[in-house]
C-alpha cells in the first residue's frame, strides 16, 4: 500500500490494545457519523485546557477531587477522586473504595488516560456507573500520562524519564496508587478493575503477592497474559519487524506517535500483507459491536501522547513470534510465558535479577481464595478466547469467574453503549458478593 499523506499514529494502549488513528490521514468516512448531542458536548470538552474533574465529572454533577502520590523510584502520579454519586443515587456512611486502572498508556487527546473510563455518558461509562453504585471511585493515572509527567528529579524531556517497562508499572506505580487509597480511605480493602494491559499489571503484582493484603477483588476486562495466540495482523507484524528495538538502537527512549521515525516504521508496517490501514481499529481489536460512532471519531479526530520504547520493546518480548508451518500464515507460536523485561544480555540480567534470564510472573501463584472476575470476548483479538483460556486453565481451582461476551472486542468492554448491562452489572454483583 502506498502511504501518501501524513501518517497519523493513533494508539490507544488501554492495556495492550491499539487502536491507530488512520494511516492515510484524517479517516472521517470510515465510521458513520451519528453523533448525539451529549458526545459532541464531550468533544467540546476535551478541547478545553481543565483537568479530568473540571472537564468531565463535576459537569455532570459529581463530586471529584485531584490528589498526586509519589512512587518510590520518584515519579509523581496523578488520581481522581469521585467520592459520591449523582444527587438522588446510592450512597452509605461507609463507602467501599475501588481503583480503576486504564491500561499501560492511553492515548489519543492529551487528557485521555484514566478518561477512558468516562468516555459514553453517566448511564453508560463505568466510573459513573460505580460512584452510583455507592462506590468510593478512585481513577488512576500511570506514568507518562499527561497528568502523571512530573517526577522529583527527572523532566519528562530527560530520556532517563522514559527508562521504563509495564514492570515499573507492576513494582512501582500500581503499589503507589493501591497503597495511597487504602490510607486515604481508612486502611479499607479495595476493589480493582483493569482492562487489557491493565489487567496483566495486576496479574503481574498478585502473582508475587504483592498488594493482596489490601484488595477486596479484583475484575479484569479483556484479561491479557498469555499470548500463545494473537490472530491481530498488526500486532504480528508489529513484532516480526522489531520496529520498538529499532527505535530503541536508534537513542529514542521516548516513543512519539507524531514523530518522523515513528511515521517511517508505522509506513512500513501498513506495506505488510493482511495489514487494512483504512480500518486499523477493526485490525487491531476486533470488530467492536457496540461502539457509538461518534465517541471513536472523537478518538480519530486528536493526537495521541507518548509513551516510553522500552516498554513498547517489553510487550513483544513475551510474544518470541514464529510462523508455524503447519498450519495457516496468520497463526503463530509463542513462548506461552510472562517474564519480566529482558535485557538481551545475560551480564545484564544478571545484573539486574541474579540470573541470566528474565525471571516470570508466576500468575498461578496467585492466592487460591482471592477472588478474580475475568470478562472476554469472542470477537477479541488482542485478548484472544484461547489465550484467555490458558489463563483460567492456570487459574483453575482458584475463586475465579469468567463472562463470556461472544460480541464483544477489545474496545467494547469500556466503550460499548451496553457495557453496563451486559458487564458492568454482573461485574457490580460479583463484588458485593465480596464485601461481607
């Protein structure tokens, strides 16, 4: 495919998943407009240069507050707070809290990281739907979030800053946000709910037993850890060229979607056979089902943040990919582990771990009795139903419970209009099962 005009790299890694705002420049036509008034007023929002709070919640009636916490390897995140509902909805004296993780990096308009989960109105999106549940609501912010830049020593402009994979997420980052809660909320046990990327940082912290003391349960939406499939075409062909070590050889520890390199390499994978750069959304993730045209061509219509090269490298050194002969092209084997970053050098990891090779996340090491909610989808690409599988195989005899959605696709679990009723409902039961 020749690539004419700008490309423009939109990557949603709301967990693993991507979503690549066109290849060709501007994709208006590719989803029918359909807009209602209540997103185009989003849309407007998200134009105006105010915090989550001010720009999203507070407008629709909730109360929020802006806190930061500081991780031990000094980067200083950002959080929201929506400590009650609307007027006339749930509440109690003693409020559950409950910590939602969007996945590694977020990215489309500057201010979407833990935005994702408000992105469809109150009736739809999963942190309205919790503070009126009676929920104590905490949003989290990872690193490299437009909110979540500041550290005590480091700029963000400092290639230093950007010497981070999803394992300073599982060690550092999550810690801080769970630990900050349970204090802040008189040492009560909380909820966690993850999605994509978001979910394997909890399987990575769990599996070392790590946080277990403080959390209640936990939900993971298109659960990722395992990747012994991956049918995405862009996601195979993303790790068959390499394109986060090229970078990386190249000095770029801070990967941006807008810059130069990054165009040339996304060029080259949109040349790759099997690889629609007219509908990346749908070669990414799915066919979504249950989307509102108008929220994805919000996502379409903004620039995308950056993120760090060594962890973009991290995600594709747990998916080794080959082609297996023997069965179709498109199918591939991989590794079938979780391991922390490899170094590429056994002095290195030796260095790093007291061992040549990268130690794994041991996710059946997980606590039997701590109860874990697994929702996934037939349609879904990126946590694929074998995949998932795998992982509940390895789950087996714990207190898990799977939901299986056979409509659904990577984006559907946050974005679609009936999430509420066909996951977050069930997902709502499953936790007050746990608060006694």
């Amino acid at each position: 495919m020749a690539i004419t005009t700008k490309i423009v790299f939109f990557v949603i890694f709301s967990g693993f998943g991507l979503f690549i705002n066109g290849a060709l420049g501007r994709r208006s036509g590719i989803f029918k407009a359909n807009a209602t008034n209540q997103t185009v007023a989003f849309a407007h929002d998200l134009s105006s240069d105010v915090g989550t709070c001010q720009s999203r919640i507070k407008i629709f009636g909730y109360p929020c507050e802006d806190h930061t916490v500081t991780t031990k390897d000094g980067y200083i995140l950002s959080l929201q707070r929506i400590p009650g509902g609307r007027p006339g909805s749930a509440s109690s004296g003693n409020k559950i809290p409950i910590l939602l993780q969007h996945g590694l990096f977020m990215v489309g308009y500057r201010y979407w990281d833990g935005l994702t989960w408000f992105v469809n109105s109150p009736n739809e999106s999963l942190g309205y739907v919790l503070a009126d549940e009676g929920y104590d609501v905490w949003i989290a912010n990872t690193r490299g979030t437009i909110y979540s830049l500041a550290h005590t020593s480091l700029s963000s402009n400092d290639p230093a800053y950007w010497d981070w994979s999803w394992d300073e997420l599982v060690g550092y980052d999550l810690p801080a946000f769970v630990g900050y809660v349970y204090e802040k909320t008189g040492k009560q046990k909380i909820h966690y709910v993850g999605h994509s990327l978001g979910t394997l940082i909890a399987l990575g912290s769990f599996s070392e037993q790590n946080l277990i003391s403080m959390v209640r349960s936990a939900a993971l939406l298109s659960p990722i850890a395992y990747l012994d499939q991956l049918p995405s075409p862009f996601m195979q062909g993303a790790a068959r060229l390499y394109l986060g070590e090229e970078l990386y050889q190249l000095g770029i520890t801070r990967f941006n979607p807008n810059g130069e390199e990054a165009q040339k390499l996304l060029a080259r994978l949109c040349q790759l056979s099997g690889i629609n750069c007219y509908d990346l959304m749908t070669a990414i993730t799915g066919q979504n089902c249950c989307l509102n045209s108008s929220t994805v061509q919000i996502f379409l219509d903004h620039e995308p943040q950056s993120s760090s090269t060594k962890n973009l490298i991290h995600l594709t050194q747990n998916s080794d990919l080959s082609v297996n002969q023997t069965v179709s092209k498109s199918a591939v084997v991989r590794t079938g582990t979780v391991t922390k970053y490899d170094y590429g050098d056994g002095g290195k990891n030796m260095e790093h771990y007291g061992q040549s090779t990268p130690p794994a996340y041991n996710i059946a090491g997980i606590p039997a009795d701590f109860p874990l909610f697994l929702s996934y989808g037939g349609a879904d690409i990126l946590s694929d139903v074998a995949d998932v599988r795998h992982l509940l195989g390895v789950l087996a005899g714990h207190d898990a419970k799977a939901q299986y959605i056979g409509e659904y696709a990577h984006a559907d679990f946050i974005f679609a209009v009936n999430a509420k009723q066909k996951v977050y409902d069930p997902m709502v039961a499953f936790f007050k099962q746990h608060e006694s």
